[in-house]
C-alpha cells in the first residue's frame, strides 16, 4: 500500500503552545521547543514546526483543509500555499527519487525524519519566492540606473527597503535550521541515510547557500544605491552652502555700494 505524504508553509509563525488544545484527540508522539508531531492513527501523521510548516503522511484531505484552517485566520486558499507532495511507498531498500520516498517501514522515528525534511523543503520553497520578489525589485532600479544614470527611490524607502532585506535574512536565519536532524538519525544507519538522501533530493543545502548568495547580491546592489543617495544628499547640501554663502556675499557688497 502507498501512502501520501504532503507539506504546506503558512507564511506565518506558528504558537504552538497554542494550538495543542485543538490536537488534544491526536496523540502527541514527539516535541520540543520548535515542533509537534502528532499520531492520527496507524501510520497516519500531522507535524507542524513552530517556522510556519504543517506536514501530514497518510492523512485524508478533508482533515488537511480542516487543520489548516486553524492556522490561517485570513481566507487564503490553501491551494496557494507553498506545497510538496511525496508518495511513499514500501520495498526492501530505502531510495528517494521523483517525488517518491522508498521505505522498508514506517514508524514514528522514520516518520518525523521525512516530514522535517518536508517541513524544511517548503519553508524554502517560500524564502527563495520571496528573495526572487526582492530581486526583481532591486532590478528595476538597477535597470533605471543604467538607462538614466539615476533611479527613482527616496531615503526614506531605501532605508526601509534596507531593513526588509536585513529582517528577512536574520528571519531565515533564526527560524530555518538545514542542519537540523533529529538526535535518532544518529544512532541508526537507515535513519541516517534517509535524512540524506532527502536532504539530497529535496536539494535543502543548495536552496539555502542559493538564497543566503541571493540575498548577499540584494545587499551589495542596495549598498551601492545607498551610497549614490549619500552623495546625491551631499551634493545638495554642498550646492545650498555656496548658494547661501554666495547670497551673504552679494548681501554684503550691495550693503556697502548703499
């Protein structure tokens, strides 16, 4: 038999302190500071990590719809949330490939090893949509500055333009953890090969050197937009100088020719 295993970001943090009384019929298998995972019933999971991911393996689409409407408190449709969807399926060898998870079993270790992955992969797949909409921003000025030698952005919004790039960067920084692998994975063989190769497959480490480089590109291109800004101010101030200092000059010659 296959089993469906889906993941979904909510772009929002998550309380998880919060929401546990809703999951009260469900039970709690594994938790810590950043995760919940839940046992629906024999091989059935939802975990939802504190960053904004929800993941669920072998569980019926009415109660995906239901547990996600408890996170979102706006109507979004969830069919536009950032998603990945895995079949997995049972042999003697343990593979990941094309949207396929190869197991010899399922169990509880094995089961929270595949939805962090999964929890990672679409947190990702929301950070790298962001930066791309960051990018395609500071091309346009970019674009502006090469065809008019100037661009047209105030102080004011390249500073909060600035503090965009910054927050959203310590953003992934503290909530998004590539690295991070359950302590099992390191005591068990097949474990441990399962998390690499999903972390191979799901290409987690590549996403996030990509964005980190991505946002690194971001910042200089904003440096060097601030710098122009800085001079442009500084030129004016130096030309509003020698205009006073030129107007206090004829001031004096007219005062004394009277």
């Amino acid at each position: 038999m296959n089993l469906l295993a889906k993941a979904y970001h909510l772009e929002i943090r998550i309380l998880l302190s919060e929401i546990r009384k809703d999951f009260e019929k469900y039970k709690l298998i594994k938790r810590e500071h950043s995760f919940l995972l839940y046992k629906v019933n024999e091989q059935s999971y939802i975990y939802v990590k504190e960053y904004g991911s929800v993941v669920f393996i072998n569980v019926n689409e009415k109660l995906i719809n239901s547990t996600l409407s408890l996170f979102l408190n706006e109507k979004k449709a969830i069919s536009s949330l950032p998603s990945e969807e895995y079949t997995i399926t049972f042999l003697n060898e343990i593979e990941v490939d094309f949207g396929t998870i190869q197991l010899k079993e399922l169990n509880d270790d094995v089961a929270h090893i595949i939805m962090l992955n999964l929890a990672q992969s679409v947190a990702l797949m929301n950070y790298v949509n962001k930066v791309s909409e960051l990018h395609d921003k500071t091309m346009v000025y970019s674009k502006q500055l090469e065809k008019t030698g100037n661009f047209k952005l105030s102080k004011v919004q390249m500073r909060k333009f600035i503090g965009k790039t910054m927050n959203f960067k310590n953003n992934i920084a503290e909530n998004l953890f590539v690295f991070d692998t359950p302590d099992v994975a390191w005591n068990n063989k097949d474990l441990s090969a399962l998390d690499y190769k999903l972390k191979d497959e799901l290409d987690i480490i590549k996403r996030h050197q990509g964005i980190e480089n991505s946002l690194n590109v971001i910042k200089e291109n904003l440096d060097l937009f601030n710098d122009i800004l800085q001079h442009r101010y500084s030129s004016m101030l130096e030309w509003i100088i020698i205009i006073l200092i030129l107007f206090e000059i004829v001031q004096v010659i007219v005062e004394k020719f009277i």
